[in-house]
C-alpha cells in the first residue's frame, strides 16, 4: 500500500473520469442496523398493546480522500495509465523520439522524478522582502557599499538637496506588474531594485504567474516536464509563500499523474506571416496558424510559457509524495 501526501487533486476532473469508469462516483458509505420487538397486550379479539423497541446504528464515511487512489487504480487495471519514469530517466529516450511513440499527446501517464516547485509571484514576494532588509538596515546606519563613513565632497550635498527631481509616476493598480512591489535600493552582493525588477519581468514572462511544478528527469536539465497546477483545487489552497516554506526550492523526488499535453516543437523557425489575400482581405486561418508559428519560435527561445523541445507538457490530475516507510519499525514488528 502506498501512503501518499497529495500536493494537488483535480477533484472535478477525477470525478469526471472515474465517473465514465465506474459508472458513479462513491462519496459515503451508510451502515444501518435496526431491532424490533413487538409485545402484544389483552385479547386480540378486545384490544391490543403494541410495544416497540428497535436500535439504530448510522454510520458515515467520506470516501473524498480515497477518490485519486481510486482512479489510479481504475486506470492501471482497464490498462489506460502507464508509468513512463523509467522510460524518460534515460537521456536516449528523448534523443530518438521514442517518447512520442510511447506517450503521445492526450496519453494518461505517471512520472516520478526529481523536480521543484517555481511561482513567479513568489520571486517577486522574496525580492520584495529582501530589499525591505536591505533597506531597514541601512537605516540602521549599515552601508554595504562601504561608503556611509565616507567623507561627503564639499556641495554635493547641498547640490542634491536643491535639485528637484520630477515626480515619479505611480502605476494604477491595473497597471502594476509583480516587478512593481521591489523598490529602488542597493543591497549585498551587487543586488539592486533594477536588477531584481528585470529579474522578476523575465520569471513572469518565461513561466506565467501562478505554482508550476517543473520535473528534470535527466541530468542534463535540458529535459523539462512542465504542469501548471490551477488554484482552487483540493489540496492547493494556501498561500505561495507557505507552500514554499513547506516544501522548499530544492529539487525532491514527485510523482505526478495526469495526460501529456503537448510537445515542444523541434521546428521553431520564424514564420513569414502571409496572411494577406490579394486585394487586402485577411485570411484568418493563415492569421491564426502564422501567430501560432511565431509563438512557437518564441517558446523555443524560451521566452514565453510553452514546453520546449525536447520537453512535454502535462495535464495534472494529481501531484503527490510517497511516503517512506519505517523498515526498522517494521522489521521489529515481525
């Protein structure tokens, strides 16, 4: 038996699906027990004395906990999910496009593999946080740049003062962008507002705001398997940064169960965008399908949140941890 710690349940599309497997969907179990004793009193004929005593048993059990196991297994017994984490730890298997074949797009498939977790919105927060410090101490009178018991030149001073500097315009809230929250400072190590903010624009832009889970089965980290975990989902409904705290940045073995999306594409070549008919119409299909090209070159650059090759997106349906046994308690125990 495996005892797993859930990260994240489609609660809705597992339904769904055990749903068309089983026919329904078992949310409670009822036990219903009853005793009857009838006691009858005086003639039949004259009158009559019913007495009636029973006992009731109910008892309800949620199976919510036990409905992603259920589909697990539903799905391994019809032969419909296949566990591929063998398969894409060898670096030859994504070289030949053996994957493919194996595990098309739409194929509902396991993987576990060492991977962490990435929310831009959490970049931000800490960059946030840390400018906050660096900040608060030179406040304090701390200088990391080794200038606060400089002398300060004759004038300057008094220069700076009576410059008057334009006002810097406030974004509206529509307007504000995560890269927003960092303010102007200089920190240890180099670090600066700018610097920071131009970080966070490109987290925001290679990997949209939101928790993503990022798996790298091989060592060469040019493997990627990507899902984006959607909020309001069981099981992933706290904060980023408490997520973070739990769990950490580091690279940890996670299991996660869905249907491959799809794969980034090998041919990322600028498209030529000729979507214009004689005489000015527009053909909207060559529109679309050009924008299409032209975000798929753009995802083989990196640039924006799209499975690069040789790497493949997945739907999920649940991410969780197995939990290790205690072999020495167990050992005891026999």
């Amino acid at each position: 038996m495996i005892l797993r710690e859930f990260l994240y349940v489609d609660t809705d599309k597992v339904r769904a699906m055990l749903a068309q497997l089983a026919g329904g969907v078992a949310e409670e179990e009822r036990e219903t027990s009853r005793q009857e004793k009838r006691n009858t009193v005086g003639p039949r004929s004259f009158a009559q004395h019913l007495q009636v005593t029973g006992e009731e048993k109910y008892t309800q059990k949620s199976l919510g906990d036990a409905i992603f196991p259920t589909l697990e297994d539903e799905l391994e017994s019809n032969g419909l999910l296949r566990d591929i984490s063998e398969e894409v730890s060898e670096e030859s298997e994504w070289t030949s496009g053996n994957l493919k074949k194996i595990a098309p797009p739409g194929s509902l498939v396991r993987v576990t593999a060492m991977g962490s977790l990435f929310d831009a919105r959490y970049t931000a927060s800490v960059f946030a946080d840390f400018a906050s410090v660096a900040l608060g101490l030179q406040g304090l009178g701390v200088d990391f740049l080794g200038a606060a018991t400089a002398p300060t030149p004759a004038g300057k001073g008094r220069a700076n003062k009576s410059a008057p500097r334009p006002p810097k315009r406030v974004p509206t809230d529509s307007e504000r962008q995560l890269e927003d929250a960092i303010p102007d400072f200089k920190g240890p190590s180099g670090a600066d507002g700018e610097s920071l903010r131009a970080i966070t624009r490109v987290a925001r832009g290679v990997f949209s705001p939101g928790l993503h889970l990022n798996l790298f089965p091989v060592n060469s980290g040019d493997a990627l398997i990507g899902a984006r975990l959607q909020e309001g989902r069981q099981y992933l409904d706290t904060e980023a940064d408490i997520l973070f705290a739990r769990y950490g940045m580091e690279r940890q073995a996670w299991t996660l169960v869905g249907s491959i999306g799809s794969y980034g594409p090998e041919d990322t070549s600028m498209p030529d965008l000729d979507f214009v008919r004689p005489g000015g119409a527009v053909n909207r299909g060559s529109f679309a399908e050009g924008i299409n090209v032209l975000m798929k070159h753009l995802g083989g650059l990196g640039f924006v949140d799209l499975p690069q090759h040789p790497g493949f997106s997945m739907i999920p349906f649940a991410v969780y941890r197995s939990i290790p046994r205690n072999l020495e308690a167990v050992a005891l125990r026999e």
